[in-house]
C-alpha cells in the first residue's frame, strides 16, 4: 500500500473551525493577542488557523520563507518545544522577523501525525515580555494533544479510504494478482529451499571456513570406516593439525584473518593434492584431515610431508609475514574402528608432538600412556605452584680456556615424592599448557635474580642465564616486571642473560621485536637459543637485537662422527664472530668436545664436562670456593 501524503491532505472545514474556537479559548485564558496554528509547506510556513477574539498582526493564509529564523521553524526542526520571554533581550532572537509585527514573546509546541510526519506547530505570541508560566505550558501541551488526536482520527480516516481504494483496484485487476502471486509463491518456495539448504550446511561445516565441522567429522569418519569391511585394501587415516600459535593470531588480527589463513593453508595443500581427503575444523585452531587410501604407507607419508612443507611457508596479514608453529598427529583405523576414538587418538598423537618437537607422530599405545601421565603431571604442578614446592638448579657456564666458572644458567626442577625430579622443559611446557607459565616463569625470575644480587659480591662478571618462554616474551608486562625485580634486589641488568628460543619469536614478530629492544635498552644480555634448529636462526639474527648465541647441544653431540656437523658449528661460530655475537656452546662431554671449541675461539662452554645442573646450596658452595682466592665469602 501507498504511503498518504500528508503534506497535501485538507482538513475538513468542521475541524478548522473546531481549531478557532480552541485557539480563541487558549488566548482568552492566557491573555495574550495572537493564538496560531501553523503548517509548513515545502518552501514556506503558513498561518493555517489564527484567533479572532483579539486584534494582532496575523491572518488566516498568511505565508513566510523557510529559513529566515521563525519561531516555528525552529519548533519543527528540533521537534521540541521553545519558549521565548523576550526576544529584544535575546541575541539569538533579537533579529526574528515577528518583532517587526511588534511580537516579542513566543511559546510553541510542534503538531505531528501519527505517522510521525510534521504538521506544523501550535503557539503563542505576545506583545510584552511573557514568560508563559508552567500552567500555560500545560495549557498548551493539553490542547496540542487535542489537535494531534484530531489528526490522527483524520488521518485513520484517509487511511481507510486508500485502503479501500486499492482493494476496489485489486479486484479489477484480480487475475493479474493471482498470476503475480502464483510467481511470488515459486519465489518463496525457492527461497525456503535456498534457506534449508543452507540451513543444512550450516548445521554440517564450519560458517568461516567452509570445512566440516566436528558432528560431521565423527558421522563422515564412521561411514568411512563402516564401509572398511568390503575393502580390506583401504585404510582410512586421521590427521590432527594443532597450530599453537593460532590462538594468538586470531587475538591480534581478529577471527576473520585467521581463518583466512586456514583456507589459504587447505589451498596450498590442495595444489599437490589428489588423494581422497576431507577437511575438518573440529575447534577455532585446528584442523583434521581423513585420508582414505588403497596405497595406505605411500599417501600418508607425503601428505605428512606436504602438510610439513606447507606448515613452514609464509604467510601474509596486513602486509605482515606470519609462520605457523604446527604439529601432526596421525591415526588410522588400525588402531580403532570407532570414528570419534579416531579423532582422539589422532588428537593425543598431536600432543605428544608438541612434547617431543617432531612435526608430525604417529599414535601409539606408548603415546596414549604418555598423555595420560602428561595430564597427571599438570595436576601435580597445580599443586606445586600452589604449595610453592619447585625450585632451582644451576648448570655452570665456563671459560674454556680457564675452566673458570664465569655464569650458570637457572633451570627449573620439581622433586615430586612419587614421580621423582622433572626438568626445566617439561615443567615450561606444562606450565604453558595449562596456564601456570606466568606463576612459574616470575618464580624462576624472581629467584635467580635473588640468588644473583646474594652472588653480586662475592664474584665478578658472573651472568646468570634465564630461559624464556614464547608465552612471557608476549606478554606486555614482561619488562616491567623485569625491571622491577632488578630494582628490588638492587642487581645491575648486565649480571641477568634471557635465553629466547625460536618459538618466542615467530609468535609476534612485531611484539618480540618491541619487547626484545626494551630487555636490550635495560641492559640485560640477550641470547637466542637452541640456534641452529629452526629454519631462519640467521634471519633472527639480524632482525633482533641479540648479543649472544648459544648453539645446539644436537651438533655437539655427533661431533667425533660427523665432519658435517663440525662444519656446520665452524660456519655458526664464524658468523657469529662476524657479528660480534658471544658464542655458547652446550652439550660438552668431553675433551674432545672442549679441544673443538677451543679450537674455534668459543667464548662459553657447557656441559656436563664442567659440571651438571646442581641444587643451589651445592652450586654455590662450588663456585665461591673456585672464587676463594679473589674474594672472602661474604654471602649469608
């Protein structure tokens, strides 16, 4: 139906003159000279209704340009009430063109519709200072309502007739409104089909990606695997893609972004992709993969592979290169027959990766086992960092030519009286896993820079060494909590070394560059572990602020057989020097390790050849007696 115009719409000659004897009555009671009713018209306002019970300036058909600063005008464009007392003492309207009529007092309301459109406005206008106490206001506001309940009767009327005008025209046209209405009918039943199918893909894939969704996964997989029993050939695998940095990515870039990257990572896949597999996003960071295959060992084995090569590719943000930390865990239906056990178990080969450091594992019995005493241990460090019962051992960092003990690096341990003593790794890993990192990360802190403002004079230059994890390295407290401490134990930033791995750095590289230059600017020594494991340790090098390296035990270890490793370390350490990098080398055995390193003009050894991790109480009585001769021991 046609919206009524209002603007054209004529008020019955009974309703004006209604209107006169309502504006004749409000300006008796008020005593004031002019009582109006207004309309406004496209291009100008009118006086529709005037009282004739008092001489004033106005009359009935009396017209003003819009835009020359009326009272009414006003009204209607702020759709609120004005009231005006005197206008020759008002600079906003001391210029009005109804002084020129002698009328400097105003008080109006505006007249609306009931469909919200503006008919004019109801007001008073007075030749001497008004004020129009609040009864009048009242007054006014009682008989506006009036008038606007008159409107609204005239306007149900229009309303009506139009309504009837238009069936009258709809019967005359009735055979093309039932065509017109039969194609509307195909056009909803289509739409409604539109709308269950997608419905029905909704309720099955992921919205943002497109993939499956995990109810779906399950039902795909037991269909898979339901059909196993016609073909014994076939094997049908799971494989669990877990990003650990993908949480961190959708917090940064939003939830959009990230899943950008999870169609361009299942893209990139594709292109050498010809095996029967489906994709699955069971939660917002993963993904599942099932491989149906008749040459089982052959597609497995380079869809992992491809899966790897792709994980280590670059990726693009707002002009920003990301890289995914990924880990695989395969399963396949010769460990299960039960699709949702399937996924489970693809899911705990995963998690042994992240243990291990493996790209991608395949599940096993060992694997299960391991899960289920990783979970265990969580909830014994719960409880440890509650019940404050971990603690620190020291490694001793050497001079290789001296053999003089010149730092120690502070690793985490936990004797638990069934499970015996835990290492640094797996208690950081276990912390970052279950959110204790920031409670375990400031204990290590915070002791090892206790310990070594105790040290600070009883030793020279001795530098302790702090590993770090990716989780501490982005968080936006990290230095300042840093700094704290050291002002606490008024210890100078040059005796405290933050080891950083790899992983700290892919996860934000604008972050870990920020954080990194303020550790820099503090002071504190900064060196990138594990250095030669990962894929861009040189890039790092140049793209942060880093004084020291500290290269793999991995190459140490295999030096006496593998003249490749040697060549890789000399390469490493050459480097190194170049950039006026401190080398660390850990993992020394052996003679044969230190006659390397010092062949090679390494600055720092470590290893078991000049000590083991040590309890506090043992390390400290080690290192002050090898001090003894420069310096009383003054530490209590």
């Amino acid at each position: 139906m046609s919206k009524l115009n209002t603007s054209n719409m004529a008020i019955p000659a009974e309703m004006s003159s209604a209107w006169q004897g309502i504006l004749n009555l409000l300006a008796e009671i008020v005593a004031t000279p002019a009582a109006l009713i207004m309309r406004i018209r496209p291009q100008h306002i009118e006086v529709f209704s005037a009282n004739n019970n008092h001489p004033h300036p106005y009359h009935i058909g009396d017209q003003e340009s819009l835009g020359c600063g009326l009272y009414c005008e006003t009204v209607i464009k702020t759709n609120q009430a004005l009231l005006v007392a005197n206008a020759m003492h008002d600079k906003q309207w001391c210029n009005n063109p109804d002084i020129e009529l002698g009328m400097i007092a105003y008080c109006g309301l505006p007249l609306l519709w009931p469909n919200g459109d503006v008919f004019g406005t109801i007001c008073l206008l007075d030749d001497q200072e008004n004020a129009f106490n609040r009864t009048y206001q009242q007054l006014l506001a009682s008989f506006r309502d009036s008038i606007e309940a008159q409107l609204t009767t005239l306007y149900q009327n229009q309303h009506l007739e139009q309504i009837n005008s238009e069936l009258k025209s709809r019967v005359k046209t009735r055979t093309q409104d039932l065509v017109e209405l039969n194609y509307s009918l195909n056009q909803e039943i289509d739409k409604r089909i539109a709308a269950e199918r997608k419905v029905h893909y909704q309720q099955r894939h992921d919205i943002g990606t497109g993939f499956l969704n995990r109810a779906t996964l399950e039902s795909k997989v037991d269909e898979k695997i339901d059909t196993l029993a016609d073909d014994s050939q076939r094997k049908i695998a799971a494989l669990h893609i877990g990003f650990t940095n993908g949480r961190h990515i959708q917090a940064k870039y939003g939830y959009v972004a990230w899943e950008q990257i999870l169609v361009t990572f299942r893209q990139r896949l594709i292109k050498h992709d010809e095996r029967d597999v489906l994709t699955a996003r069971p939660s917002s960071n993963d993904l599942v993969l099932v491989l149906d295959s008749k040459q089982f060992e052959h597609d497995i084995n380079i869809l992992c592979s491809e899966l790897v090569a792709v994980s280590q590719s670059e990726f693009f943000i707002d002009d920003q290169t990301l890289h995914l930390h990924s880990y695989i865990g395969v399963a396949s239906s010769d460990d299960t027959r039960c699709g949702k056990d399937l996924i489970k178990y693809a899911t705990e080969a995963m998690q042994s990766c992240k243990d291990s450091g493996h790209k991608f594992s395949f599940y096993n019995q060992d694997i299960a086992d391991t899960q289920k005493n990783i979970n265990q241990l969580e909830s014994y460090l719960l409880q440890a960092v509650r019940n404050d019962d971990l603690l620190l051992y020291f490694q001793p960092k050497v001079a290789p030519l001296t053999r003089k003990w010149i730092g120690a690096e502070a690793l985490l341990r936990w004797r638990h009286p069934i499970l015996g003593d835990i290492s640094n790794e797996t208690l950081i890993h276990l912390a970052e896993q279950n959110g204790l990192i920031f409670e375990v990360g400031s204990f290590v802190l915070r002791s090892a820079i206790e310990k070594a403002s105790e040290w600070l004079n009883s030793v020279d230059d001795f530098t302790i060494s702090i590993n770090v994890s990716a989780v501490q390295l982005q968080s936006p407290q990290f230095v300042s909590q840093l700094k704290d401490l050291l002002s606490a134990y008024q210890l100078p930033a040059s005796y405290i070394e933050l080891e950083i791995t790899e992983s700290g750095l892919i996860a934000d590289e604008v972050i870990a560059r920020n954080t990194l230059t303020s550790l820099s600017n503090l002071g504190v020594t900064l060196s990138l572990d594990d250095f030669g494991t990962g894929y861009a340790s040189f890039n790092y090098l140049k793209k942060f602020p880093f004084d020291a390296i500290k290269i793999d035990k991995s190459f140490i270890q295999q030096l006496e057989h593998s003249e490749q490793d040697k060549e890789i370390v000399r390469s490493i350490i050459h480097i190194a020097k170049k950039l006026d990098l401190a080398v660390t080398v850990e993992g020394i055995e052996n003679s044969a390790h230190e006659t390397f390193i010092l062949a090679e003009g390494c600055d720092i050894g470590q290893g078991y050849l000049y000590g083991k991790p040590m309890p506090c109480d043992e390390f400290e009585l080690s290192f002050l007696n090898q001090n003894h001769s420069t310096h009383r021991y003054s530490y209590s």
